[in-house]
C-alpha cells in the first residue's frame, strides 16, 4: 500500500474525536502558518534615474556600477 498524500484541512474519518484507525502509525500536527513580512520595494521609473541621459553611474557598497540605455531603449547593467 502506497502512502497516503497528507492534507492538513481533511478532518479524520468520523470527526475530530474519532480513534486511529487499527494500525495506523502517523500522527499529524497542524501548525499555523503566520503571512511572511516582505520589505518594501521602492519603484522608480527609469526615467527619473537616467535623467535624460542614457548612461548613469551607480555607487554600490563600494564598487561603481553602469546603467546604460541602449539604442532600443533597453536597460544593461554592468560592473
């Protein structure tokens, strides 16, 4: 017999307060789940950061980076 796939909302046969059934070996928990807390994300629209210009340089924990628009209007990144 395979194992049974565990669904944590499925009441037991017979109710909350049935006994195992005879033989049965696995006893589950339900633990709350609590909403991750995720940061903020802060939008700023590439516009604003190229200034009219197509290339700006980015200061980063100590190493410089490059922010260039291409001819496309696509944005490259590099160190």
């Amino acid at each position: 017999m395979g194992a049974q796939p565990f669904q944590p909302d499925v009441p037991a046969p017979g109710g909350e307060d049935a006994a195992p059934a005879p033989g049965a070996t696995r006893e589950f928990v339900r633990v709350p789940v609590r909403a991750a807390q995720r940061p903020q994300v802060v939008c700023i629209s590439s516009e604003s950061l190229l200034a009219g210009a197509n290339e700006v340089q980015i200061e980063h924990r100590g190493a410089l980076y490059r922010l260039k628009q291409t001819s496309l209007g696509k944005l490259i990144l590099t160190k």
